[in-house]
C-alpha cells in the first residue's frame, strides 16, 4: 500500500491530467447509455 502512494506521487501533472480526462471520458459514455 505504501508502494502504490508512492508511485501515486511520482506521476507526473501530465499524467494526472491524462488520468482526469480518461475518467471524464468514462463518466461520459455511462451518461449517454
């Protein structure tokens, strides 16, 4: 557990940002079922 916080904060403000839009994109598609 520990490991995976670590690696959380490892990520780079890209990569958070490409994790936020996946998760919008995600959201997205469940709405227009």
């Amino acid at each position: 557990m520990a490991k995976e916080l670590e690696l959380q904060e490892f990520l780079t403000e890209e990569e958070k940002e490409e994790r936020k839009g996946l998760e919008y994109i995600l959201a997205e598609m469940k709405r227009k079922r």
